[in-house]
C-alpha cells in the first residue's frame, strides 16, 4: 500500500445534525499560497478528493476558485459532487461585515455555494459569534451556504452559541491527533450531536513517530505508511479529517485508508499516545486574522 496506484480512491460520507453528507476525508490547503495551490487541488480532485477545506485568512481562495474552475468542479454536476469549506477570518466576525467577507469568498472561489461556512476562532475576549451566527443563518436562507460550523471552540464557546442562537453548529473543527486527543472536546460534541473534525491530523508531521515508534511499528506490521495508521485511527474513531499535503501521491495515501484494519491493541496503543501538548494555537487566547 506504501505504492498507492494511480487510481481515483472513494470517501465515506458523515451524515451531519442537519441532514446533509460530508466526505470524511478533504484536503486541507493551510500553508500554500495562491499561486501553489492550484496544482495542489487539481491533483486532489483527480485522486478523487471531493472535499476542500479552506478559509479567507488562508489567503489562497482565489487560487482554488481558479483551480475549480480549471476543472469544471465550480458548476453543474461537478460541483454538486463536491464539499467546499470555507472559513470568516476572525477580524469579519459580525453581522454586516460577516455578510461582506461571505460575499468576497464566494467570489474569489468562482462558485455560488460554499458547503460550510464556519467561525475560525472563537476569540472569546472578543466575542461575536452570536452575531456572526445570525449573519451565517442569513447565507443559509439564501441557499448560498449549506451548513454551518465552527473551529477551536471549546465547549463553553458551543454552550454560549447556543444560548444566543438556540442552535448547535453542525461541526466542530479542532485540532485533535495522537498526542492531543482533546477528549472533553469531543465526549461533549458527542453529546450534542455535532460531528468533529480533525484539523492537524498528523500534527502538522510530528505525530509520524510518536509514541518512540509505536506508530511505524504499527505500519510495518500492516505494509502501510505511519500517515496511513494515525488516519485510519481517525476514520476508526469517526472523526472526520482534513490531511494537507502538496504531493500528488500522499494525497493518494492519505486516501487509501481502507485496506487494512487496526487491531484493538494497535488501536489502543495510539489512544494511549494522548498528552498535554499541542502542535498549534490555545482558543482561548488566538486570533488567525
Ligand atoms: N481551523 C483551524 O484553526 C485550522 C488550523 C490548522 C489547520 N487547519 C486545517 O487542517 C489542515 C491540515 O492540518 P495541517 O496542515 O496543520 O497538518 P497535517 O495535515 O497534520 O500535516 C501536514 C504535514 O504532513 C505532511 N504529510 C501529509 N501527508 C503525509 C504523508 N502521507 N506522509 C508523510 N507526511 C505527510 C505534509 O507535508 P507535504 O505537504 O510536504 O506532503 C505537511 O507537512 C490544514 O491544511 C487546514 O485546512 C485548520
């Protein structure tokens, strides 16, 4: 399996809180610039991502509106195939100006939908999510965005949208790996019915040798690669996942998580992996953009 063939690879599809079907797989697209990206997505559709996990503060929507467009994925029956996350930077959060962010996305990305619009941070010491949501429920009714979500909310960030909206979002986007498995995060997500999804799947390369090998021995043991083992960890757990990667054929791998099964043993050796360290940002106290 380490020498995925060339060949367009299928997605499980997540039903979310509010009917709709999300491809448990997409293809994160943080850290490529405008310019990169467009080879990147190409690349992914042909494998057969159909699931793009962007945002505005990622400052390559219109590299992937031009890759959308290229392939014929931002019209017709293309684009229905297709699952397009986009994200508010944080400094748009707000009502009208949610509302004006949402309308230059949507431009840059060449469609008249996007799948998801989500809140990136939940920036408590500056909260307006409530505010935002009302802008989000707007773009819903207008069918120009289908579902709702958020990012790095913790769940006294879940707990106050809902007071003020009366709603649950559909997903919480948090970064959630071997070594930070955010267990509280996910047990009250659970508890709500809303789908999480994994951001930093791998965190960003490091979780590849956690554990003083545990990962590759895992894989060795299954002809795998240590990508393949943490991401079918995740799609065993029910996590939806985001993996980024600018190689044609990782894409690939990262797609191919379906020929093999890990062991409870395995499976609770990685769930062992857990510890206090994150690879990226404290919502409590960021802000993207
Ligand atoms: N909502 C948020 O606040 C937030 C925050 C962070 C990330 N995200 C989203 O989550 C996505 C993924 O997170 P991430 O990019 O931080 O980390 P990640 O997906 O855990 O790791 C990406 C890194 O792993 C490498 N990689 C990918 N596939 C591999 C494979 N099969 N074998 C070996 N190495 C591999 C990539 O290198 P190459 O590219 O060179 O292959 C890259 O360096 C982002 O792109 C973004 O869409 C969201």
């Amino acid at each position: 399996m380490t020498n995925t063939p060339a060949k367009t690879f299928h997605t499980p599809l997540v039903t979310l809180n509010d009917g709709h079907l999300i491809p448990q797989i997409g293809l994160g697209v943080l850290r490529i610039d405008d310019e990169g990206v467009v080879p990147v997505v190409e690349s992914a559709l042909e494998a057969g991502y159909r699931h793009i996990d962007g945002a505005a503060g990622y400052n390559n929507e219109a590299g992937v509106g031009r890759a959308l467009a290229a392939t014929g994925y931002n019209t017709g029956e293309q684009r229905k195939s297709l699952w397009l996350t986009t994200k508010l930077r944080d400094s748009q959060q707000g009502y009208d100006s949610a509302l004006k962010a949402f309308d230059d996305s949507l431009a840059k990305l060449q469609v008249d939908y996007v799948d998801m619009y989500m809140i990136h941070w939940p920036t408590p010491f500056d909260w307006r999510s409530g505010e935002t949501w009302k802008a989000f429920t707007k773009l819903r009714e207008e069918g120009r965005v289908k579902t709702l979500g958020v990012c790095n909310f913790l769940p006294e960030h879940l707990e106050r949208l809902h007071e003020e909206t009366g709603e649950w979002p559909a997903i919480d986007q948090i970064e959630l790996h071997p070594t930070w498995q955010q267990r509280e995060v996910v047990a009250f997500c659970k508890a709500h019915g809303i789908a999480v999804e994994a951001y930093s799947p791998m965190a960003r390369g490091a979780d590849l040798n956690a554990g003083d090998g545990t990962i590759e021995r895992i894989a060795a043991a299954h002809g795998v690669t240590p990508a393949q083992v943490i991401l079918r960890w995740h799609i065993e757990n029910g996590t939806i996942i985001i993996p980024k990667s600018v190689h044609a054929d990782r894409q690939r791998q990262n797609l191919d998580l379906f020929g093999f099964v890990l062991e409870p043993a395995e499976h609770a050796a990685i769930d062992a992996l857990d510890g206090p360290t994150r690879a990226g940002h404290d919502p409590l106290t960021f802000t993207y953009a």
